[in-house]
C-alpha cells in the first residue's frame, strides 16, 4: 500500500510539473514584452488615473498591475524615444535635439552607434521584434527600424501624420513617408491609424506565434498626437461634456486626480502658461470651436483604448496574455503645439486643410487643442510638452504581466524612461555588453524596475541619484528631491531656479536663495553632466515657440 502511494504521489508530481498551465506561467519562461506608446497623451487622461475619458481596457490594466505617478520622460516625442529604446540620456543616443540632424556628437538626430538599441539586444536571447506606429529616429535607410534591430515594422518616418491618408502635414513631405520592413510603402486607403496599425501588429505577432518564441513588440501609436482626427462614434458620446472650458477641467482633474490616490491631497495647481486665455473671454463661437476640441481628443483615446482593448482580446484568446509584461506609458507632457496659425508649418496647412468648425475630425481638418487644454492634460504640474517643467516631462505609466507583485497598487516614487531597456534585459535574462559589433558602448544609465514590480517599496533612486536633460536650451537635473530648472530663453546659467518637490510639486516657489550650497551642488552637477554627454545649447529656431 505505502509503495502504491509513493508511485501515485511521484506520479502526479510529474504530472502536474508538465502540465501546459504550469508551463505557461513557469517563472523561468522568458517573457513576452508589449511596449503600448500613446503620443501626447496627457497624464490626467486615463480613467484609472482620474481622468474623465472612458478607457475601461487601460484601467483594467491598472487594475492587474501598477499605475506609476512619478514616470518621467523627456519633454519631446522623439527624445524620449532614443532613451526608451537606449536605456540611456538623449545625448548619448544620438538625439540631443528633435529633429535636429547634424554631425555632432549627441545631435545626430539618429539613434548612435553608442547605445544598443533593444530590439537588438533582445534579439540575443531568441526574441521576435516587431513595431508599428511612429519611429521619428531618423529618415535615412540606415536609421530605419529594419536596421535597428526590429524584424517587422510598418512606421511613419516622421513625427507626425495625417490618421486617415498619406497626406502631408509638413512643408518638406506633401506626401507622408512610409516603410514596411525597411521598404517604402503605401498607407492602406480607408484605414484609420490606430486600428490598422493594431490590425499590423496582431499580423505580426501571428507570423511567428506556433515557433513558441517570446517576442517584443513596439506599440508607437500615433494617437492622440494631432491632427485631431477620429470617426464620430468615438466622438459624439462626449459631445457637450467640455462645455465649462478648459479651466474647469482643469479644476475638475485636480479633485479626480486627488481621489484616485495619483497626487497628494493637498496638491495644487499652478499659475496657467501666459498665451492661455481666460474661457470667460472667448466668444460664444469661439468656445464651441474650443469644446469640440477637447470631444475630438477624447475620441481619439477612446478609440486608442478600443484598439488596445482589441490587442489584449487577441493575446488572450491565443494563450499569450498571461505571460505577456505589458507597458502603456505616453511619450511626453500634454501637447500644446498649434502648427495650424504657426509662421513656418502655417501656410502649409492652411493651403492644404482646413479648420472649419463643420469639417473638425475629419481627414480634411487640422486641429489641434492647445496649450489651453494641455493645461487640463498636465494637472497638477506646470506647462506641458516641450518644457523641462514638470508638466512636460511627467507622464502616466501603467505595468502589468507575471513578473506583479501584487495588483492593483500605485508606486509613487521617481522613475524615468531610461529604467524600461535595463527592466527587459533583467527579464530577458541578458546581460549589457561593454561592445556592440567592435565598437565600444556606453553603459546603460536606467536602473531595472524588477524590484518595483515584485513588490519592492524600498528606495529606487536613491537622494544621490542624478538625472538631466537638455533639450532646445530648456535644462533640468533632478538629484533626489531637488530640482534644477532653466527654460528661460537665450540660455544663461544665472536663469536656472531651484525647486524642493518634497514641499510641492508645482514648481512656484524657487528656492534657491534659501538654499545657496544646495544650489551651488547641483549647478556643479549640471556642469558634471553637461560635459559627460556633450551638451551645447543652440540658437532658438523659427517653428519651435507655441506658434511659431
């Protein structure tokens, strides 16, 4: 009897270890990694963040996983993409400036040859790569993603693109450029952006899924970067929701935000950037122009969540979900550009779009919101995209899969874009070279969030951690929970202000005649950092202002 137990006892130890179930969720089996990029999304825009915009596939991701608060990003979508595909400073991966393309170091406009970009790596431990959507680093063959480590791509070249049609919105491209697996291709004709390019990706990720390979995939959605373009049913569900104006939105996420635990409670919101006009001034026409805006944006990321929503139906359906770590992250602060009335991208447009309050979301239309509702996008924070203000360079994370902890929960700490490459390589179960194909590289300056995800509350980045940025002469360097800020123009060190984001977070006060040698630190740090990556800050350019 005992040795007929024993039997059945080892038995059903095998049988249970080589069951399907438990080989699916075995914490040895590399994961799959879904990198989700909204662009320009605000960080007050999600559900799940306090926002009032419906997106129930996002939030249930929150709900699986963890919401970040304090996910910080540089202040422009092409930066910020080298360092998330880098794990390191936008200098060192070649994109000091966006769309700048020199022969400089750390102005290439390109990703370097000092970095390893992640699909490459990646690469090295057996991973499909695949990516839709935007790439915006680098025009040229070579700067292709086909060159850079992905398998499969379908990408606009540049950094924004009509989401109905190949039509132009820039002066130097009448025609928006686009490659598939490095080739020039053509946009499909009646295809909205964010769902063919969901359709894509689910292709892709089909092609290889029976040679039970884990695979990485890029996710760069162009929505809701503007033109504001999207199919009334996405739209009209929020007709009249913005009526009250952009102030009283912002007012509205302030409290939104404080009640799902994002931003301490006593929070406050700061004084509006100086070209937002007060709601009350506006005409009556000009406020119905204003509102529908705002029901357009919200359209956009509804349908943005429809799409997701629709990605996530299909790892599920084919046994992928489980083991698939997913990231939704946006790319920068709220967007404030309005190319439309600007004096270089402006003739352009007007010649070629419209922006007539009855044509407003359509492929002939070219609408923007504003720095006056990027104000309501970037609540609690100062400014939005394009300052090293926190307001353009906070941005909302969410991350769920197997390697979670514990669901549900937010993390409040400081953490950037270039923590992500380091999180995948731990994952992946790779180690950074010191060499990439005979060449020396620099080492990776994120740290991996695989603590954080465990469930780690410990210090992340501790108060001796530096991170800056340099971008357009607009500087930042954080060191625990001081601040060093610079976004007057022409550059000049004496401009640079000093914030205690331990006391707020709104950047108002600065302090840094009350603390000299906390201020002398950090301008020595800047100086450290400047030289380290090959900073030089250049002459402002016509069609970087709000409207220029």
């Amino acid at each position: 009897m005992r040795t007929d137990f024993l039997y059945s006892l080892i038995i059903g130890i095998l049988f249970f270890s080589c069951s399907p179930k438990n080989q699916e969720t075995s914490p040895s089996q590399k994961p799959n990694i879904l990198l989700i990029v909204a662009d320009d999304l605000g960080y007050a825009d999600l559900g799940s963040f306090g926002g009032d915009i419906e997106t129930p596939n996002l939030d249930q991701l929150a709900r699986e996983g963890i919401r970040f608060t304090q996910y910080h990003t540089a202040p422009f979508c092409a930066v910020t993409r080298a360092m998330m595909l880098s794990g390191n400073y936008n200098h060192v991966a070649g994109m000091g400036s966006q769309d700048l393309v020199t022969g400089v170091p750390g102005y290439e406009g390109h990703l370097s040859d000092r970095i390893i970009p992640v699909p490459e790596l990646l690469q090295q431990a057996g991973y499909h790569t695949y990516t839709v959507g935007k790439w915006h680093l680098g025009l040229r063959p070579e700067n292709n993603p086909h060159q850079k480590g992905f398998e499969q791509s379908f990408v606009t070249l540049e950094g924004g693109a009509n989401h109905y049609s190949d039509r132009g919105i820039f002066p130097d491209a009448p025609v928006s450029p686009y490659t598939e697996n490095g080739k020039k291709a053509a946009w499909p004709v009646g295809s909205y952006s964010t769902d063919f390019y969901t359709d894509k990706l689910i292709s892709y990720i089909e092609s290889n899924r029976e040679d039970k390979q884990p695979f990485f995939a890029f996710a760069a959605y162009t929505s809701p970067h503007w033109p504001l373009q999207v199919d009334e049913k996405f739209w009209k569900k929020y007709q009249g929701r913005y009526d009250e104006g952009y102030e009283a939105l912002r007012e509205k996420r302030l409290e939104s935000l404080k009640k799902a635990g994002i931003i301490p409670p006593d929070s406050s919101l700061p004084d509006l950037h100086p070209v937002v006009k007060p709601w009350d001034s506006l005409s009556n026409d000009e406020k119905q122009k204003e509102a529908r805006k705002m029901e357009l944006y919200a359209g956009m990321v509804d349908n943005l969540d429809h799409n997701v929503g629709r990605l996530f139906k299909y790892l599920k359906e084919k046994g992928l979900y489980e083991n698939t770590l997913i990231i939704l992250v946006s790319d920068n602060g709220a967007a404030a550009e309005d190319f439309f009335y600007s004096s270089y991208f402006g003739p352009f447009l007007q010649e070629n779009y419209t922006d007539a309050y009855e044509e407003m979301g359509t492929e002939n239309s070219f609408i923007s919101y504003g720095p006056q509702w990027a104000e309501a996008g970037t609540a609690p924070y100062r400014y939005f995209k394009g300052f090293t203000t926190e307001g353009g360079m906070i941005a909302p994370m969410i991350i769920a899969g197997p390697s979670i902890g514990q669901a549900n929960t937010i993390f409040n700490q400081f953490v950037t874009v270039m923590d992500l490459a380091p999180t995948f390589y731990q994952l992946a179960g790779l180690e950074y070279p010191a060499e990439w194909k005979g060449k020396e590289v620099k080492p990776l300056a994120g740290k991996s969030m695989t603590p954080i995800l465990k469930g780690s509350q410990e210090a992340f980045h501790d108060s001796t951690y530096v991170f800056a940025l340099e971008h357009r002469g607009r500087v930042m360097l954080r060191k625990g929970k001081w601040k060093l800020l610079n976004i007057t123009s022409p550059f000049s060190e004496e401009n640079f202000e000093l914030y205690d984001l331990s006391e707020a977070s709104d950047e108002q006060k600065n302090v840094k005649d009350e603390y000299p040698d906390i201020y002398k630190e950090l301008i020595q740090e800047w100086n450290s950092y400047s030289n380290s990556v090959g900073v030089r800050i250049p002459t402002p350019r016509a069609g970087e202002g709000l409207n220029d």
